[in-house]
C-alpha cells in the first residue's frame, strides 16, 4: 500500500452533500484511507496523481456481475434468457473447471479496474465443486479490486431451477469460504440464493437461515422477466416473513407495483441491468417504478456476454430506460412533455446508481460510494476532456452523457494505485490476455 498518495487539480464529485464538497480540489489519501479535501494541499513527499482536465470521483460500484461469463464476451447479443438455459449454461457452465472460473475471474477483475470499477457483486453461480469456489477466491485475493463474493449455486441446481424442481443449496464450503475472507480488507461474503419457487417454502427459509446465522446478506435473481402470468416471488417471500435489509434483489422486471411497494417498506436493496435485460428480452428496467416505491436502485453491467461492462453505458442506458417510461406515460394520457420533472429520473440519480446508491446495494455504504474523509480510497480520475464543469451537476450530466471506460486514466483501490495515466500498474495484464484468450478458446468449444 502507498503511504500516501495526493490526487491533484481535478474537478472533485464527492457524491455526499453535494456542492459542499465539490469543485476543483485536491485530494490525499493515507494509509488506504482519504485524509483530507481541500485546495492547494501541500503533497510532501506523497505520490501525486496528476487530474488536471479531469473529474475525481468515487470508484465505480458495479451492483451485479457474473464474472465467471468474462471470456464469452457478446456471445449472447442475439440470446434471450431462454436461450441461455438451452445452451450457455449447461454447456458452458456445466463444463468449465475450476482453473477454468479462476482465469475468467481474474480476467473480469482487470477488465472492470481498468474500466474504474473499482467494488464489484460477483454472482457465481456456477460452483459445482467446493475448487470452483476456491479458485474464484483465489482470483480475488490476488488481484486489487473489491468485491462481494456472491457464492451461489451449481449449474446443475440452476437448471433444476429452470425445470420447475426444487432444491435448496448446500452451504458447507460457503462457511469455510468466510473462515478464508474474514481478515480480508476488499473481499466479503454473501450467499446467492435460487428464488423461492425454485428452492420451495423450506429450502428458500433454510438456504436465507443460513446466511443470517452466518451473519452476510443475500442476493437473488427476482421476477427476472415481464409479460407472461403474474410473477409471485416477491409476494412469497412477503407472505413467508422473510424480506428485510440484507437483501440484494436483482432484475425485478417481473414485479408488480405492489411488489416494489413490499420492497420498499421492508429496507430491501435492488438492482437492476440495463444493458441486459434489453438485449436478453427481459423486459424494461423498472427504475422509474422503483423510484415511485421509495427504493433506490442500484445499477450493474450484469454479463459481458451481452453488454460491454461500461458501467457510465449502463447508467445511461438506465436514464433513458426510465425517462422513456415516464415520457409514454404523459403521451398516453394525450399531451406532450412540457417540464422535466415529468422525466422524474435526473442525472445524478443516474450517477448515484453506479456510486453512492451501488454502495447500499453491496451492503458498504459506510466505508465506500463517496469521497469523504475517513472512507475507504476507492477513487478514480475521468478525464472531462477539455469540457470543465462549472458544478457538481455540470460534472454528473458529463458523466452520464458522454463519458465512457476508455476515460478513465486513473484508479485507486484500498489506497492502492492500480492505473494511471491510462495504463494499468502492478498487473501482468499481457499474461492475464493470455489466460482469457486461452478460456475463450476452452468455453466456446463446450458451447459447440
């Protein structure tokens, strides 16, 4: 770890009491921790962080990502998520090895840092042996992003879940999983639980017990798609006395305004996928509906099997999804847009979903999301590319509008510097390359 490292010039977005804390400022970063906001901060002998023509800002949160999916990237831009189930993951997921999911996660974890994603929800759910888990662990104990390992289920329970049979989860190797974690600074536990119809009334209350005695929070694919009967999820677990704060639901194109309504008076967190629930024919992302609830969703790239993982496209892709919502609503009724409120949704919703609301939805909200003093170093540099934003909402409609991953030029996590001046440091990134061209090759030929 740099003992200290000061980030200098840039235009601060500190996505906490905004406008107090932003403008063109410095900040310095010490012992893995910011230290201090301010201008002109004297740099000593600190590591400077040149950002000059550039946004400093919270690292990116990224609230749902499979990166066991990393080297089949846009193999499913024509795929719906009945076409997974037919072909990708019983071919794929069914046959990957454990070094397999190692080199897929590593090369996930690099792809995202260097996109300035520096805390990712990692949902693998393709542990079919105990050395699946552990050579997932492996990658992120060695790389530097942070993460939630979501631990979830095989394949071969997946596609159970897929047939309509029930079946709970066995967690054994998920406690041993959290005896790994738990002096780890950047990497914790969560358990990613089948829905309660897949898993039945017993095994959802057996595999959700098991996680609240463990004492980590839970993540689950919910009403995952729109159109078709009614989706009951949500109304069961409700029924069943089991929503509350430790969850992370996912999707939730299925739900009813009812549903979002339980959701939100029981503290429940959510996410969605832009991005992937379009191209997977999933449904319209429900943000503007999750919002008319009182929730705060959160925003991921989902699988770069049908996204880009950009998580600045995915914010976007969000606000146009939910403003497109609440526009046909006002021209339903008859007349035209005439005031953006009408819109609902803003630019800075749109940024919160990828920072500060991303960081509720990882169950980290105290220690990451924002740039204050005290909280973790997770800080990128974004180039604004000569356009200086005048405030913080000048900065956030920047972001959302314009910027892309490959505007990134620096990142720090944990205090440490992992890229800068546009180029990773302290990764083998050519070996990493190596490895994922090498899975490309192992993953495409069990898909065919």
């Amino acid at each position: 770890m740099n003992d200290k490292i000061l980030v200098r010039g840039g235009f601060v977005l500190s996505m906490s009491n905004i406008g107090a804390n932003d403008g063109r400022l410095d900040v310095l970063i010490e012992d893995g921790l910011i230290a201090a906001i301010g201008s002109s901060i004297p740099h000593g002998d600190a590591r400077v962080i040149d950002a000059d023509r550039c946004i400093v800002m919270p690292g990116l949160i990224d609230a749902h990502r499979h990166f066991w999916y990393t080297p089949l990237r846009a193999e499913g831009m024509d795929h719906t998520l009945g076409d997974l189930g037919k072909g990708l993951w019983p071919k794929v997921g069914g046959s990957i090895t454990p070094d397999d999911i190692y080199s897929a996660t590593r090369a996930g974890i690099v792809d995202a840092l260097n996109m300035g994603i520096t805390t990712v929800l990692d949902y693998c759910h393709a542990i079919n042996t105990d050395a699946h888990a552990d050579r997932a662990i492996d990658a992120h104990l060695e790389l530097p992003g942070r993460a939630l390992f979501a631990y979830g289920p095989s394949i071969a329970q997946k596609m159970k879940e897929l047939s309509g049979a029930t079946a709970s989860t066995d967690w054994s190797h998920a406690l041993v999983a959290q005896q790994r974690l738990r002096n780890s600074q950047r990497i914790s536990l969560a358990l990613a639980l089948q829905g309660p119809i897949a898993s039945g009334r017993a095994g959802f209350e057996y595999d959700l017990g098991t996680a609240r005695n463990m004492g980590v929070p839970v993540t689950a694919h919910i009403a995952s798609t729109a159109g078709g009967p009614p989706n009951t999820e949500v109304s069961l677990i409700h029924e069943w006395g089991l929503l509350d704060a430790d969850m992370n639901l996912v999707h939730c194109t299925g739900c009813s305004n009812d549903d979002l309504a339980k959701l939100s008076e029981h503290k429940v967190q959510v996410s969605v996928t832009p991005m992937c629930e379009w191209f997977l024919g999933m449904g319209t992302p429900p943000l503007t509906r999750m919002h008319r609830a009182g929730l705060k969703p959160a925003v991921g790239a989902d699988s770069i099997i049908g996204t880009s993982g950009d998580l600045f496209e995915e914010a976007r892709a969000g606000l146009m999804a939910a403003r497109a919502f609440a526009i046909n609503e006002v021209i339903d009724n008859g007349v035209a847009v005439s005031t953006s409120k009408e819109m609902e949704m803003t630019t800075m919703d749109a940024l919160a979903s990828i920072t500060s609301r991303a960081a509720a939805a990882v169950f980290m909200s105290d220690s990451i999301g924002t740039l204050e003093i005290g909280k973790k170093a997770d800080v990128i540099v974004v180039s604004h590319r000569g356009l200086a934003p005048g405030s913080a909402r000048e900065a956030a409609s920047l972001l959302v509008g314009s910027a892309a991953a490959s505007d990134v030029t620096a990142v720090v996590v944990d205090g440490v510097v992992v890229k800068d001046r546009g180029l990773m440091v302290g990764v083998d990134t050519h070996s990493i390359q190596q490895e994922l061209i090498e899975s490309r090759r192992t993953m495409k030929a069990y898909y065919s």
